[in-house]
C-alpha cells in the first residue's frame, strides 16, 4: 500500500515471508550515546579504574538484548545470532558513554535491529545505574552506522563519519 | 565508593535492597523521538488514515515493553505494573514521531526504567518498520519526563518545558 | 468510546489503570475440551496405565502457561498468582480430554486470563503429542466456568451447569 | 509404546530426534473462533471503523505468540519462523471474529503447533478486550485447517471446507 | 500423599496455594563452587586483574537467574524480589570459584530457589566461560546455606560452617 | 590474552564469531545428582509408583530449560536444538536422584552448556519439590559426560567411567 513492508494491502501488519530471500553472511553496526553530567562521568570512570561491573553490566546487558530482539519487536523475524560485541567508550566531549554494537550472522534476513536493540538495551543500563547521582540523562542519536550483505549490500549511515572501528 | 548505588564497596553489581523502603504511588513519564525523512512521515500518515496497523504495533510493543522491562536490565526489580500507557504522535515539525509513555504503580522502587524501556522499544519498532523505505532514522533524544512517588518526590526534567499532556 | 475498556477514547489501547482498585481475594476457574478419534483417546488412556509422562506435561505446560499470561496477552496486569490448578480427564463421551484449571491470588485484577491461558496451552500440549496419530483434533469450548472476588462479585458461566469439581 | 512419538519406551517424554529428517518448505494453517453477544460483535466492529486498536492488539498478539511456541509447548522444537500472518475477521453468522493464522519455514519439522498457537493466543487476547463487557464468550472449535511439506505431504482438514483462503 | 507437597493426593503437581500464608520479611543464602585446574584458576585471576568482565558476567547471569527462577522451575510462585547479591571468590584450596548468593523480599513464600538458581546460574556461566581451556570443571555441592523468615524460621544447613560472609 | 575465549584482549565479554565454523552433527551429554536423606528417596520411590508427576516435573523443566540456555548464559550462542533427553533415575547408593541430559543437533557450535543446563534445572526443581521435607539436600557433581562432533572431536570425561548408558 505505502510502501510499509510490514502492512499487506488493508494495513495489517505481518511478518514478511522472508522464505525466498537468500543465505548471506549479514552484519549491522549501530550506535548510541548517553550524555550526563561531567561529574557523573568522572564517577563511571572511577568505578571502571576500581575493577567496578559498571561497563561490564551494561555490556553483558547489551549482549542479552541483541537475542532477545525477535521477542521486543513485534514483526522481527527470530535469528540465530553468530557473533555480538558491544563497545563502551567514555567520552569528554560528549560527556558520557557512546556505545556501539555489532551483530553478525548467515541467514534470510538483515540484523540491523539486532545491533539497535543491543546498544539501546546498553545504555538503559548505564542510565539505571548513573539515575540516582544525575537526572539530566539522554539518550541521544541512536542510529545504524552501517549494514553489510543481503540484497541492498553495504550501506554506510551519512552520520557516520565519525564512527570508530 | 563512587555514589553509583548498583555497585557495592567492592565495585561489585548487585541489585539493591529496596526492603526497607515505602510502598507509596509512583508514576513515570518518558518521551523519545524518531526523526525520519518528510516522505517516511507521509506514508505512516497514510497509513494511519486507512487503518493500517503501523502505529498500533509500536504502541503495544511499548506496553510489552515496560513489563519486561527488569529482564533487559539487569539491575532492576521485578515490579507489578498497575497501568501503562504509549502515545504517538506523528509530527511535522521534527520531522517524524514522538513517544511518550506513562507508568505507574505501588511500590518500594519507581518505574522510570520501565517508562524509558517502553518509549525505546516503541521507537524501535517504528524504525523496524520504516527501515526498508528510510535508512536515515535516528532515534533521539530518549529522557525522562517527570517523576512522581518516592522519597525524593515530584520531578521534571528541564527539557519537559514542551511535554504534551 | 464503545464501552471496551482496553481503548482509550481514540480507540488506542492501553494496559487500564487499576491502580485506585481494592485488593481482594480472587479466582477464576476455566475449561476447554481436545476432541479426538476413540482410539487416541484409548492410546492416552494406556500411557496413563503404564506411567508414561503424557498428561503430566500437559498439566506443567499448563501451570507454567499460567505464569505467562501478562507476557501472551498484551493488555493483561503482571500478577503473582498464589495458586495454579490443572486438571485433566479422560472422557469416553467426547471422547477426548476435559482440561480445567483454577487460579488465586490476592490483588487489585482478577485471574480469568490466566485460567483460561493455562486450559489452552495445556490443551495444544495434548494436541502436540496426539497430532501424530490423530490429524482431526479439535479444541472445543474454551471458556471461562466461574469466577470469584472483586467488585463485580461472583459468577458462574450458563454452560457450566455440567462443570466438574 | 502406544503409538504417541514424544514418549519413548519407558512412557518418559522427551523433545523428539529431527536430525535425521530433511529440510523442506513447510507451512501449516489454523484457525479457531471467539463466538459473542452480537452486541459485542457491534462494539467491535464500531471500535474498527473509529480506527481502534482492537484487530491490531489481536494480531500483534498472535504474531508474537507463534514465535514462542517452544517456549508454552515443552516438547516442541525451537524453529526459526520465515513468515506468519494472522486475519481476523468480523462474523455476523456465528455472532463474533474468526481468527486464522498461517506460518511458514524451510525446517525439518512442521509448523503446526505456531500455526495454532498464534490462533489461540489471538483468541485469547480478544476474550480479555472484551470481557468487561460480555461474559459469555466462548472460543470455539480450535484447529488445523491445512500443512504442506514434510514427509506426511500436504493435508486439509475435513473440517476446512468452507474455509477462507 | 508422600508428604511431597507440591503433589495432591492423587499425584499431580500443582502450585500450591499460599494464599493463606503470612507475609514476613524472608531471606536465603546458597553456595556452589566450581572446581577447576589450577591453571584455569590462575588464568581467571590474571583477568580480573587486568579489568576483565569474566567475574561480572558471571555475576549478572547470576542475579538475572534469580528474577527468572519461576520460569524455570514449574512449581515455583512468582516473586518480587527485593534484593539480590551474588558473592564470587577465588579459592586456591578447591582449586576454583565459590559462588554464594543472597536474596530477600517481603512475601508469603519463601526465596530458597530463588537463590540456589542464582548460583547455580552463576556457576554455569563460568563453566561457559573456562570450558574451552577446561575440559576437567565440575560443579561441586550446589546446597541451601541459610534462611530467615517465614513459619519455619531461621535455619543454617549443617555443612555451612565453613561459610563465608 | 588469557585464552579466555569470552574475553577480547582488552577483557572485555562478547559473544564469539562462529560465523566461520563449520555445521557439523554435534551431540554433548552431562550428569548431576541429588543427594538426600534415604527417607526422602522413598517418598519419591512411592510417588513414582503411585502415578506422580514428581519425575515427570523434573524432567519437562529440565527439556524445557535446555532450550532457554541462551537466554540465560549471557555469552552462550542461540541454538535450534534437535533432540533433548532428560533421564532420571533413582539411586540407593547415593542416595538420591541421578539426572542425565543428551541434547543434539547439527550447528556451528557445540551443545555442551545446553545439556549441562537441562541436568541443572532438572536438579533444582527435584530440589524444589523435596526441600519441604528434607532440607539437608544437596546438589552434587555436575559435569560434561561426554561431547561429539566438532574441532575438536569426541571427548569423555574422566569422571565417566561409570556412566549409564
């Protein structure tokens, strides 16, 4: 109808037949930012310097996320993730934690929500954690850096100049 | 240690012990927004006019959202939501749609976390479903609202100026 | 708007306030029937005879469906049930297996949801393990026998005159 | 023993050896019925036409129940769904809405059970929308319209012949 | 029948009611320890020295297991836990990891699984991790150290002597 | 930088790429205990005779259990398991209950963690429905029977020389 994948033509919504897409080896990379207060960055690199869980908490959450994406969006084909890494950086500049995930598999279907589930799942984590000592929190720009594979191929976000790795 | 109340003196995550708090009526507000080309907004106007599902589907994947909310993160409480509500509204001026969602409950702990999960997988089920006609969405400016309940009482965020409702 | 009172008054749905509702003692009683071919209910009835698990996993996936429920149906209130029931009979007059399951709780909502969550998913238990001897299953009459506590008070359903127990 | 595949000799239940079966494309249809007052049936049909989400909720639920099948059924295998539709249709005939849901895979083992979970699921969640307003409802007639692939090859439902589709 | 509670008199399982129960402040201490090569313990102590997440992740499998314990065990009720630490030491006489969790909340039936899923969890979660250079691990002596509350009182299991904290 | 294969060389947890494995036909088998008073032993003993579900709740939570792995072993790869089997068997010597798992299926990873979760939570809900009348239970010797399939081939454990079947 409009162009909506996920509506047949009266609008109602479906998870697409992905069934004669073909087997390609996918990956997503997303990427989203807490900004906070510079004295509640201070403490988050405290407690890292101290061998604190604080990243590795949001890490592990962002990780758990990512698999649990067919059961969060409704129309999310299920995956068999082959690979998940979430990176946490502290940032000056920001101030805050940027995070980026990326997710990589063989299969019908792209994993771009994947890799978006994991870095948002992340930093809820690190906003729970940080919510008692800053109420300022945002999250702010949450987007696909880029895609590999499938049918549309490579695919770089114009945001995404400044992406690491 | 650093006043990041998830983490013992040790730095060691733990959920905390929200025993000897009071059960008192809380309530949350969240909001976040997805920015999306003028054409992507269109045909989500479109389909709203001809009842297609698209806007339904985010709402209730918000809803389902917030009552898993303490399986995502790690560190929070189970907690009995007592009622959940997710707005959408499509809006020119970003362009794209804004997010909001209301929690509220008796109990020991608040439910902002659950208010912030249900914004954040309501946008990303909307970015699921523009993605293939839309690769520029950006998901911004994720925050609480305002905060009722608790100890540390009422609350609102200095961007809530313009908070609908 | 039509009196449903899962839609607001724009007709989006929402998980309903029942946050100013009393507590009470409450519970709810469903049914369901699995119809099959005389001889599949004579091989259910021999695996009972010799010890085999096939009714048991019927009455836990039951009882663990029950738990569920506020996952399954989007606009139902997590509860902590205090009590979950599931009876199951062989019946020669269907002929098939009667399922019925009764749930209590103190709380603001009641349990009807998760009475009948717990006959249905116990009853696609028992067609799991019969379709490969029996394609003609049916689920028949699935519906709510009798509730108890809240401000609507107690309620027996017309065609539960033949109910057991 | 008797002839039931997910018991083995001894009667113990066990999630049954598919290694040695083929991949094939597979798909299989369901449907069950939600039977109500006609006024009910007018409410929903009102709640439809005002663009509410009362459908929506129904199939968003079915959807996402069909993805958890072996989570609610204990001896059915994980499967990685391919495509799932749910249509839910308002029935003056019956009085009340009939619901079918067809899924699909390439997969050593069929799609029955998703098929007829996202049915009952849907079901269900129509019960509890419209509950508050007409106790008598009752689901009826839950079954297998129709599989395709596998070793057994396709199969209809003696009961499937007036059906939609 | 046996004096097995979780069975009624013909049998079968059910969750039972602790509806009539008391609610009284409850708690539970569990303890397993992981049994490995002393190199594989050295290897774990070097990256926690260097800041690695392996004790975390570990951690946090942990304190997630709790909060889903009555998913996994089918008789277990629902519970809103309030608080859950997981404790890992480092020993050189097993040689290996001992876990121990606590967990506590104010409810009607008591956190006992609660806490020996967590450690077991826990345990698991390291297994993962030190599998691949590990052949030889065994999880040794999962058991209930301690718990307060609830009709029966306070008790300590007669091998807790040695317990740490 | 351990050979911890979790952890990158800055420590940090991901979910290692098994995008470049090869899918072979993998099968892993592991074993727990449950030792109790000899008196409980009986009670279970008579409730197996007399029809109870008391092994056959053990059993389901344990096949239901390896198939949540993922979900609850932060670092553990999504796997469409192909066959479970939990076997129980009651043991004088011990005595107590001893627990075995086998789960197979053809993937890219191995299926150890799966199978030694299924003993595990098998395990704990023989616990759960014991503890009301023996407290002194205690959980003991899980481990990784034996392994086939992969790089690194077949493998038994020392510790199984007296393995059943």
């Amino acid at each position: 109808m409009s162009g909506l994948t996920h509506l047949d033509d009266a609008g109602a919504a479906h998870m697409v037949n992905v069934g004669e897409k073909t087997v390609t080896q996918r990956s997503a990379r997303a990427r989203c930012s807490v900004r906070m207060q510079p004295a509640t960055l201070a403490k988050l690199r405290e407690s890292g310097i101290a061998k604190g869980d604080v990243l590795s908490v949001a890490r592990i959450a962002g990780i758990q996320g990512a698999k649990r994406c067919s059961e969060l969006i409704p129309l999310c084909h299920p995956l068999m993730l082959e690979s998940v890494e979430v990176e946490l950086s502290l940032n000056d500049a920001l101030p805050g934690v940027v995070v980026e995930a990326e997710c990589r598999l063989s299969a019908k279907t792209g994993v771009e929500m994947e890799a978006l589930t994991a870095v948002t799942v992340a930093a809820l984590t690190i906003y729970d954690m940080c919510k008692a000592v800053d109420k300022s929190l945002v999250i702010t720009e949450t987007f696909l850096l880029s895609k590999r594979g499938g049918r549309s191929g490579d695919w770089h976000h114009p945001l995404a100049g400044e992406a690491s790795s």
